[in-house]
C-alpha cells in the first residue's frame, strides 16, 4: 500500500514536534511492512535546507518539490493544498492520512484527486482546521486520546477509533543520571511561566528548559531574559536524539497551560521509568496515569512545589513511581506492534470503502 501523510505543517528537518516524530514512526513502520510511505507538507523556506528548496522549486517551475530527507520522499509546498495534485500524480497514494493544520483544504483537495481519506485527530484546535471536518464526506477518523475523541464527536458528531501516539521506546528509553527536573517545549501554552514560578522557589533542585518546538530570536531573548535571575535553570537548545535529554531527567515536569490532546513527552519519559508531575488539562492525564502526579494547572503554587520536592527527596516514592511509569509504557494500548495493526486496518477499511463506491 502507498500511504501520504498531508497536512499543513511542516516536516523535519524545518518543524519538529510530536506530530512529526509520531508520523516518522508510522512511515517507518509502514516500510518495514513491505509499504510505501511519503509526506505532503508545508515547505517554510528558512535556513540553507529550505534555500535549497526554494531554488529548486524556482528552477522547475512547480508548485511544490520533493526530497528524501527522512529516507522517505516529502513534497514540500508553500500551500500544501494547492499541491495535492502534484503529489498524487508524483506518488499515486492508495491512501492519504491527513492531519493538523488546514486538514480540510487538503483533504478535500485529496478527495478531488480520488484519494480515500484516513484523518488523524492530533489536537483540538478546531480553528486550525481551515473548515468544517463533515465536508470530508466519506473520511475515516482515528484519535490520539479519549479525550479528542470525545470533543470533535462533541464539535462534529464524527466517530473516531482511539490510538494514542505511537512511540519508539528505543529512541526514548535510557539510564538516566538524574539531573534535572525537566521542562520540553518553553512555550506559554506548555507551561512555562508555571515552571519558572516552581523553579524559583525551589533553587536547590536544577531545572533543564529544552527547545521543542523552534524558537524565534526574539522568543528565546525573552525566555533568556526571565529565566536570567535563577541560577537553577538551564535552557537548551532542540534536539533529534532526545536520549540526551532523558538521559539527565529525574522528573518531567508538563505543566500545560492548554488542551493538550495527549502528552506524548510523558509517554517517552515512561519509556525510561522517568514519572511526570502534570496538569489535568486535555489529554494529558491519559499520558500520565499513573506514572506521576496530576495536579490542577491553577492549583496553589505550593501544590506544585510539594510535588516537584516529594519525588526529588523521596527515593522510595519516586522508585515506586518510576517502576510503574516503566510499567505503564509497556501496556497494550502502547503496543507498538498492536497499534500498527489497528493502523493499518484503519487504512485499509478507507481503501475498501472508496473501492465499493467507485463500484
């Protein structure tokens, strides 16, 4: 089976995030399988990669270009939706799983080309959509939480399997020195303000700030600018082997400000029996469990502190937390091997579908 993966983000090596490197693992599994997989995506055009791009594309006259970079081909594109039919000619996809951003625009620009639709609910920001989900009249809906589930069958009156991120404890799972209590993605929606108030009063424990999701000058000027005061806090820079960032946490710290539809850094810190103290927001819950402490995003400050301190002092705690958050990575229902069954069963229901129709 061909499979495409649209939407209107962008893709490594421009955008990184969970969406991105739980695509990578669906593509990766899908060749293992003996399948094709490629990406339509936003082409940003920033940095010598993207330079490169926008000459080529320049050079060629087309509406999009294509690369290898994953090891995997990607059409990139200023307007992904506009270059649906470039990429169904170039790959003739049996299938299109779209995601995320502008959703609509591109799946009914895939529906136009005949291509049966998969779409995978990664967030609940309904305004990213770029329309309504129901003119994606014969789509398929898989979601990565009960919790999105429940709000696009709220919004939409869409039914969706469930099927969390899938997750390659290889990449994640790791000795770990115990460093730092560790925040992923500074951003206001992911909680950072909350963790520089913990930090702040907590200035005997380190606190290690890791980029995510890549910052703008004047975005890091002014992370740089607030965490200046507090000789506890580390911020670095983004990375594709996050080993080296678990590989130093003691605790994950994921104070989401937001709807988060999972919480996929809870899942791979699980993969290294590493516990996360968490907000009741979203999905999030779903990702921790029990492996770590869920606590209200407005709850008093010193709920939070108390948190932080118990699992850093307490090595009986944080050992009978950490061994259930290992154990919680291996359930069923992060299975990889499971969860690409239920995939591709998924994909092949919309193939049969289209196929019945086209009778």
């Amino acid at each position: 089976m061909k499979v495409l993966f649209a939407g209107g983000n962008g893709y490594t090596p421009e955008f990184s995030g969970g969406v991105q490197s739980s695509t990578h693992h669906l593509a990766e599994q899908l060749i293992e399988h003996g399948h094709e997989a490629a990406v339509l995506a936003a082409l940003f055009g920033d940095g010598v990669f993207g330079f490169k791009a926008r000459a080529k594309m320049k050079l060629l006259r087309q509406p999009a270009v294509i690369d290898s970079f994953p090891g995997y081909p990607v059409v990139r594109a200023w307007f992904p939706w506009k270059a649906a039919d470039f990429a169904v000619r170039r790959l003739k996809p049996d299938v299109a799983v779209v995601q995320c951003h502008k959703s609509v625009p591109v799946g009914k620009a895939l529906q136009a080309e005949g291509v049966p639709l998969v779409v995978y609910l990664r967030n609940v920001e309904f305004h990213e959509l770029g329309g309504d989900l129901r003119e994606l009249h014969s789509a398929l809906y898989i979601a990565n939480s009960q919790f999105t589930a429940r709000a696009y069958k709220q919004k939409f009156g869409i039914d969706a399997a469930v099927l969390p991120p899938t997750i390659n404890a290889a990449l994640y799972s790791t000795p770990t020195t115990g460093q730092f209590v560790t925040l992923i993605n500074p951003y206001e929606e992911k909680g950072f303000e909350l963790a520089v108030r913990i930090a702040g009063a907590c200035p005997e424990i380190p606190f290690l700030f890791v980029e995510s999701w890549k910052l703008a000058d004047d975005h890091r000027a002014r992370i740089e600018q607030t965490i200046a005061p507090f000789s506890n806090i580390r911020l670095e820079n983004r990375t594709g082997d996050m080993k080296t960032v678990y590989g130093r946490t003691r605790i994950l710290l994921a104070p989401s400000k937001w709807e988060e539809a999972w919480g996929r850094v809870a899942s791979e810190a699980h993969c290294s029996g590493i516990p996360a103290i968490g907000s009741r927001r979203g999905g999030l819950p779903e990702a921790i469990g029990p492996g770590g402490v869920v606590l209200d995003y407005d709850a008093p400050l010193a709920d939070w502190i108390a948190a932080v301190r118990l699992l850093w002092n307490d090595r009986q705690e944080y050992d009978r937390l950490s061994a259930t958050a290992r154990s919680f990575s291996e359930r069923p229902e992060l299975d990889p091997d499971r969860q690409f069954v239920t995939f591709f069963s998924i994909l092949d229901k919309a193939t049969q579908q289209r196929s019945r129709q086209a009778a």
